[in-house]
C-alpha cells in the first residue's frame, strides 16, 4: 500500500492510499472494500512488484480480520424479516415460522 496521506481529526482517521480502500460505516454497517481493480492493474502494469503486491493483500486482509471481521463478538441473529414498515403494509399476517405457510 502506498499511501497519500493520513489525517486525524478528533475521532475520524483517514488514510488515503493508491489502491486499495475500505470504507468503514457507523457501527453495525457493512464495510466497503474498494478498488481491487485498481490493485490488480498495478500489478499487471508493474507498479506491483510480486513480493509487494503479496505483501499489500496479506495486510489489507490482517487489518480486515484484526479490525472488522469480528464474528466472535456478540450474539449474531438474523434483523427482523420482514421489516417492521413492511409488514405494517401487508394484506395478510405471516406465520413465524414459514415453513407452516400453505403453497
């Protein structure tokens, strides 16, 4: 990863890089990983040499695994399906359990 800059300001840290980005969300949001095209054609263009470019995604995926791929915290559960404004709407109430639903 080559970067640009890094700025903080108060509780917001933004890294600016060449290719690979990550775009994280408010708590509870899915992050974005951008740019993986841009990777790949530094790569091919040899602005990546292999050892680096190896090195770049063995970091992006520690930082992933180590900053936001946290599935052993909390108790995962499936969000309220349908949504509560959706079902509000519908003509019919849906059982619980949907495999009691007649075809």
């Amino acid at each position: 990863m080559v970067l640009r800059s890094v700025v903080q300001d108060g509780g917001l840290l933004r890294v600016d890089d060449l290719w690979i980005d990550v775009i994280v969300g408010p708590p509870d949001h899915p992050y974005r990983v951008l740019d993986l095209d841009e990777y790949a054609t530094a790569m091919t263009d040899g602005q990546l040499g292999p050892a680096e470019a190896t090195d770049g995604l063995i970091r992006i995926q520690r930082f992933l695994d180590r900053r936001l791929n946290r599935r052993h915290e909390g108790e995962r559960s499936w969000p309220d399906f349908p949504p509560a404004e959706v079902k509000a709407v519908l003509p019919i109430d849906l059982p619980r359990d949907w495999t009691l639903m007649e075809s």
